[in-house]
C-alpha cells in the first residue's frame, strides 16, 4: 500500500512539472487582410493585439519584417499578465499584393521558442487619373 501511494505521488508530482507557468501570449489574429486598398488613401498602419495570458510578465524581445517595406514597432515594458498590447505595423503601400511576414520573438512559454509569425496580406491599387 505504502509503495502504491508512493507511485501515485510520483505520478502527480510529474504532471505537475508539466504545467507551463510563465508569461503565455494570446493574439486577437495572426494575420491582418489588408483588402483592396488604394494607395495615397490608406495610411498603411495596422495593429496586432495582443494579450498575456500567463502568470508572469511577457516581454517582447524582438519584432523583424520580412523586408524593408514593413516597419513593426513593438512595445518596449513588459506586458503584465492579465494585460493586452499592441505590435503596430507599418507598410509603404507598394503598388500590388502584399504578403509580408512579421515575426514577434518573446520570453513566452507556450509559443515553440517563444516565437510568433504574423502575416499581413492584400492589394495595394493606384488609381487612375481622370484626364
């Protein structure tokens, strides 16, 4: 009996060592649909929301772009559990599609290497002039 009990408390301690504490990151989307838009009347900025939720402040280490024409600006205090922020994007509005990828790399512990690619995707038109 004793060594029943004994295996059963290894059993659950071990499970327990499983459980991911620390900061976790959640994002409202991963990908952003531009649409068809219409370069000279769309700024370009989008935002990516997102929210910790985990049980330890979430920082974010690192925002890239795929490319040049892709700025990300990233928030620079940690994110305390419980609380949103934002990833703003910024595309020059290169006449044609758009599909850009912008990957987020973070102390979060349910992302594999605490990373996160996000997409950006459209059509940026120029429209004609009237002569």
């Amino acid at each position: 009996m004793k060594r029943l009990l004994f295996i059963l408390v290894l059993i659950v301690s071990g499970f327990s060592t499983y459980a991911q504490t620390g900061a976790k990151i959640e994002f409202k989307e991963e990908t952003i649909n531009y649409g068809n838009v219409f370069k000279g009347e769309d700024s370009g900025k989008r935002v990516f929301e997102f929210k910790n939720t985990g049980d330890a402040p979430l920082i974010i280490k690192d925002v890239k772009s795929s490319c040049g024409c892709t700025v990300p600006t990233k928030p620079k205090d940690p994110i305390l559990p419980g609380k949103t922020g934002i990833i703003e994007v910024q595309y020059n509005m290169n006449p044609g599609p758009i599909s850009k990828t912008i990957t987020v790399e973070s102390n979060a512990v349910n992302k594999e290497n605490g990373m996160v690619a996000l997409r950006i995707k459209g059509t940026v038109m120029v429209k004609e002039e009237k002569k």
